[in-house]
C-alpha cells in the first residue's frame, strides 16, 4: 500500500492512497492546478485515480473536489450531510459522480476497503477514512477538536495514521490576528487538536501497535513542524520510545509535496 499526504495543512489537504490498481485521494483542498502538479510530482495522472473520498465540507479539503471530478470524470464520495453543505460550494456534479457513505458502513472502492468513522469537528457531518489494502491500513485523524474513544476504536491497530497537531495553544492564544470567537472554536471540543492533545492519542496509537505516525494538519500561524515534533517526541521519550527505531515520527508539511510511504503487507 502506498501513501502520500500530497498536502497537508490549514491552507490546503490532499491524501494519496494506492493498493493494486487503485488510486484514491482523500480531500481535494487545493487548485486543481496544484493537485495536477503534486501527483506529477509522485507520477500520478489525475485521471488514473478511481475517486475522491471527502472528509468535511471545509474549503482546504474541497476546493479542487469539482473541478476535479468534472474534468476527469472522478466519483465524490462523502456523507448525505456533506454533500448537502458543500453543494454551493464546488458546482454542479454529475449524477453519476455523487456517491454517498455513511459513518460505520464500509465500502469497497476497487481493491481498497473503506471505513468511514465520525470525528468530532464543527461541520455538517465530518469524517475520517481508514483505508485497507488487505491486512494493511491507513487512518486519517485530522480536524478533530479531540481525539474520542470513538475515533481511537476506529483508527486502533493501523499501520499508518495522520494524526492533526494543529496548534500550540500559547501561541495561538497570543495570536492578534485571531479573534476571540475563532480562538475558541479552534480551541473547543469540535476544533482542532493541540499538539499536547496529540502527543496524548499518538501514546495510545502507539501502544495499539501503529508504528508509522504522521503529524498532519499543521496551523500556519500557530505552530511549527519543529515544535509540533519536540512536543510529542518528548510525550514518547517519557515512555521511554526514541522514533526512528521502533516507530517512525514525521511531519507532513504545509507547503511541500510529501513524500511517499511505502507499506509492506507485514508491516
Ligand atoms: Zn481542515
Ligand atoms: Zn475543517
């Protein structure tokens, strides 16, 4: 199984995921222009992709999902809910195009199973997706305000997840750019997760058996990727784990094509 966070960030998401023949992006949260180049980056033609999986209605995750999907002819795949919500947002969809899931009904799409699950977020009805390529799995974990037993019960036991360390609260509290109703969304239980907040669902991940962890989602004003990673390098050492021997840490940048895990079926 193949992953790349194409891009990962409050300015713009896109996940690529590949098992066998099939190819899938979750999100779209950029021009298409930009996604058209990051999968040339990774040697994907667009119109090779089997369909986009769309997490919330939020314009960093949807705003290349129609133009997209009307020029190479891609199925959208996203909950009732969001489908309505982002309905004014990405233009008219082909009939044939619109498919809807549904939290806790897995799917096949081509050789990929799909698991949609809730997460806790203020949008219409947000999801994340674990994706399996046989006894292989890749979980998205991001724009969640915390990390829930729910979500934990969902993403346990993968071996890859991308898990948001958005902000770090000090900075964000002292950002006077932000206003007081943005802070406290951001803040609040259908926000964002704070770095100490994933340091603290990164240990349970890891004690779950997942051993590849990315760090997704990445506030421009409010963090960096070297203190999203010192805070929960430092949640790990205290358990006495050093990434880059029994687990791999890294950090999925805003503005920069990642780059691309290769997951073995043993793994
Ligand atoms: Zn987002
Ligand atoms: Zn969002």
């Amino acid at each position: 199984m193949y992953f790349c966070p194409l891009y990962s960030g409050s300015s713009g998401n896109a996940l690529f995921c590949q098992y066998g023949e099939t190819r899938l992006l979750v999100d779209a949260g950029k021009t298409g222009a930009v996604l058209k180049e990051a999968m040339a980056r990774v040697g994907v033609p667009p119109e090779t992709l089997s369909g986009i999986l769309i997490t919330h209605e939020h314009s960093d995750h949807i705003q290349a999902a129609g133009v997209m999907a009307r020029k190479y002819h891609l199925p959208i795949y996203a909950t009732p809910e969001t489908w309505r919500a982002m309905a004014g947002k990405i233009g008219k969809i082909p009939g044939d195009l619109i498919r809807t899931v549904q939290s806790g009904k897995s799917f096949w799409l081509g050789e990929i199973g799909v698991e949609p699950f809730s997460i806790p977020h203020d949008a219409a009805d947000p999801v994340g997706y674990r994706l399996w390529g046989g006894a292989t799995s890749v979980s998205t974990a991001t724009d969640l305000g915390a990390f829930t037993e729910d979500v934990y019960s969902a993403v346990a036991g993968s071996t890859l997840v991308l898990l948001e360390s958005n902000h770090d609260p000090d900075l964000l509290r002292a950002n006077p750019r932000y206003n007081q109703a943005l802070k406290a969304r951001i803040l609040g239980d259908h926000g964002h997760l704070s770095n100490e907040a994933c340091a603290g669902a990164l240990l349970k991940l890891v004690s779950g058996g997942t051993k590849h962890l990315i760090l997704g989602h990445l506030s421009g004003e409010n963090n960096t990727p070297v203190l999203a990673r010192k805070v929960s390098e430092e949640a790990l050492a205290r358990e006495g784990i050093r990434p880059g021997e029994e687990i791999l840490l890294e950090v999925a940048l805003r503005d920069e094509v990642g780059k691309i895990y290769m997951l073995k079926e043993t793994e």
